[in-house]
C-alpha cells in the first residue's frame, strides 16, 4: 500500500485552523476595536476509485484521516488492509482537479483540498453518483433504515466503570485547542476501558469530528472492541450508525441523544450514554457494559 500526503507539524495545522479577524467587542453598552480569532471552514473533496464521493465542510488539518474515516463510517471500506494508495493534495493543486457542482461557488476557497483513495472490494458507492457540497454538520448516510444497519452489529464483552466515563469529558475538553482559541468547534475523542484518551480531533462539523477519529481508528490497526467514543454534541442517529460500523461499543456524549439514536443503538449492539456532566450520566443502551465506580 502506498500512502502519500504532505507532512505538517502541529503547530503549522493549528495555526491553518485559525483565522485572525478584526471585530467590534461591546460591553455595558459601548463598542470598541478588538482583534479576535474564528475557526477556518474550507472545502475537501474526497475521491474513491476515481469518482467523487462528497465535497466536505472541514476544518482544514488531518484531512487523510477524515477521508479514510468517511469511507469507513459510510460502510465503503471495513479493513485498511483494503487500501491500495491515499493521495492528499492542498489547495487544488491536486490530479484531475475539479471544481465544486456548479451553483456552489461560494463554497470554493483558497483552503480546498482533496484527498484520492483506491481501494478493493468496496461497498456501494451508488448513492454517492451525484458528488455534492456537504455543509457544516450535516451527515451523508443513507435513510434507508434496513440498508443502513445491514450486517451492522457491534458484539464486546467489554464493561466501562463509571469512573472511567465520567473522566472523560474533560479529557476530550483538554484535547480541543482549536475549540479553546475559538469556541468554534466541535470535538470527538477515542478512549479505551481504562480510561486513557488515544485520540481527540476536532472539526466545525461534528460528523467530521467523528470521522477524523475513526480515520485514526481504521489507519493506527487499533482495535474497537474494548474503545469508547465521547463526543461533544448530541448522539444522533448519524453519530451512532458512524460508531456501530466501525466496530465501537460505546458512544457517550454530554448532551442528548435522538430518539432514532436510542433505537439506533439498541437495534446495532451499542451503549448510549448522553447527559454526561459531573458525576452523572444517563444510559439509554445496553446498560451491562457499564459497571460500578
């Protein structure tokens, strides 16, 4: 297998994530000049087999992972072992160039990027025939309920303390430097039953954040069975089919699942736990991996 992308130090990517802004701060009334720092959101577009799947939202930074994880949480590709050649290429300057779909050139910027992926014996990629701009926070997975949790179903023995989950937000929190320059972002962080975080990314699209994570996931050869998932928004039915086709058991977050997410999770063998603030949680899924403190 061949993977190819540009390097990038960290402190380059989080400097390409940021964006200085002029702005007028008021306060008790009155208005001055202040200096002042927002969240970049460019466009990515994500090529498998040679045929454009999506054009992405993303924060710019860790875009083969977020590629790599797409492919997987769309149930495109299951094993790294499937892929052949990754090649990322930066603003543009990518082979077979292509513009966004035509009534989209708004979202064309200097930060676009794609990112090639070949691979064997993927999924149906069908629904994907007619390459679109996905904006911020807005996921790509089939509504076709029985389609989507074909042969999906996550199956660990593993049981997670209490006081493993509710130590996890703030490690997530501390992971998040984007967010805490800005307040702009959301973030998603993988974690084992010990309690040790192994990966926080984040993204202005909260899908992104989770595939930025399953990306590691899928390209470290790390094994779910025994990983959590701890998000910062709320536990959709997207969120929960992202983490059940990747293999994880258990997806927490400190806000509020849906109702198709709790019938999500309990339909594909994955532990829900929303409202995780302080020393409390709910759990709305198989609760028998969830054991005392």
């Amino acid at each position: 297998m061949l993977y190819i992308h540009p390097m990038m130090e960290l402190e380059n990517g989080r400097q390409n994530a940021l964006f200085e802004t002029s702005i007028v701060r008021f306060h008790q009334g009155s208005g001055y000049p202040a200096d002042d720092v927002v969240a970049r959101e460019e466009p990515l577009e994500i090529r498998l087999n040679g045929m454009t799947l999506v054009y992405l939202m993303r924060l710019p930074g860790d875009d083969v992972l977020l590629a790599a994880g797409f492919c997987l949480s769309e149930g495109l590709i299951s094993s790294w072992s499937q892929v052949n050649l990754i090649s990322h290429c930066s603003e543009g300057d990518g082979p077979g160039e292509q513009d966004p779909p035509a009534g989209d050139e708004s979202e064309q910027s200097s930060g676009a990027g794609l990112v090639e992926i070949t691979a064997d014996g993927v999924g149906d990629a069908g629904r994907f025939d007619a390459a679109r701009v996905v904006r911020t926070g807005c996921g790509a997975a089939d509504l076709d309920r029985e389609l989507m949790l074909s042969g999906v179903s996550v199956e660990s023995d593993t049981r997670f303390s209490a006081g493993v989950i509710t130590r996890v937000p703030d490690l997530l929190l501390s992971g998040q430097y984007v967010f805490r320059e800005t307040g702009g972002t959301h973030g998603a962080g993988l974690f084992d039953s010990t309690g040790e975080m192994i990966v926080v990314k984040e993204d202005v699209g909260r899908h992104n954040a989770v595939d930025k994570v399953l990306g590691h996931l899928l390209m470290s050869g790390t094994s779910p069975d025994d990983k959590g998932l701890i998000l910062s928004g709320r536990l959709s039915y997207e969120m929960v089919l992202k983490a059940a086709r990747a293999g994880i058991p258990l997806v927490c977050s400190v806000s509020a699942p849906t109702a198709l997410g709790v019938e999500m999770g309990r339909e594909a063998g994955v532990t829900l736990v929303g409202f995780l603030r302080g020393e409390s949680f709910n759990v709305y899924t198989h609760p028998e991996r969830i054991g005392g403190a």
